[in-house]
C-alpha cells in the first residue's frame, strides 16, 4: 500500500529554496540509512525498522522515492 503525503503551507520563501531544502533534508535522512548514497532520484530506495503505535513492535520496512516534482 503506498501513501503520498501532500502539505499546503503558505511561505514568504522563494519556492526554489524550500524545495531545495526539502531534498537537502530528506537525502540527509536515507544517507543516514544508506552512506553510499549520493542523490535522490525515482528508485532510490532504503530498508529500515519501523515500529508500530500501540505495541513498539519492530517491523521491516522500506522507503522508495516513487516520483520527484
């Protein structure tokens, strides 16, 4: 099941650079998981443990850029 998360948020920042700050940021984040990691392109993708809300039990998961825009 894939979800998209879609935000709506009003800003005096050029679009450029929130844009840019978000891949900053979420390459960051799979670097964190994967070093080897150099770009974010459709594909990419990294495996990591989740753990769920009620229980904190650990499960497998993984993280796919899908579409970039």
């Amino acid at each position: 099941m894939a979800t998209t998360l879609s935000y709506d948020y009003s800003t005096s920042h050029a679009l450029k650079d929130v844009y840019d700050q978000v891949i900053k940021d979420q390459l960051q984040y799979f670097q964190y998981y994967n070093k080897k990691i150099t770009s974010l392109e459709k594909g990419t993708r990294i495996k990591i443990d989740f753990y769920t809300k009620t229980t904190k039990e650990k499960v497998r998961g993984s993280l796919t850029i899908t579409k970039l825009i």
